[in-house]
C-alpha cells in the first residue's frame, strides 16, 4: 500500500506518528520527505499559467492594479 501525506511540518506531531504505526503495523515503510513547491503546481495548466504570469507582469509594470479601500481592513 502507498500513502502520501501532505502536511506542514509543525503539524507532525505523535498522533500522527501513531496514526502511521497503526496503518502499516508490523510492516516495513519507507519515508520521503520532499518540501512541496506550490508555485510548481499552479503554472502546471497552460491556461493557469498564462494568466499567473501575465499578472506577474501587470504588477511589475504596475498595470491593472487595484487597491481596495483600506477601511474595511482596520
């Protein structure tokens, strides 16, 4: 059987490592630990891709920016 767990570091705690014990108990595992790149999976879609980048670029530019009205932030 093969797992994959996506999880932040400071969430491992012993219930997880219990967790773990109790699912492949009496077995040999292997662990990976590998930190995950979400930008990678973001630009993955062309599409998704296109319009990441082309907002990248509006920001250097400093075109179609919005600024919203900051009262509703305080």
């Amino acid at each position: 059987m093969d797992a994959i767990y996506h999880v932040k570091a400071d969430e491992l705690d012993e219930s997880f490592l219990d967790a773990l014990k109790a699912l492949f108990k009496d077995k040999e595992i292997e662990i990976a630990v590998s930190e995950r790149d979400e930008t990678a999976y973001l630009l993955r879609a062309p599409a998704n891709r296109e319009r990441l980048l082309r907002a990248v670029a509006d920001v250097e530019s400093l075109q179609h920016i919005v600024t919203p009205e900051q009262e509703q932030f305080q």
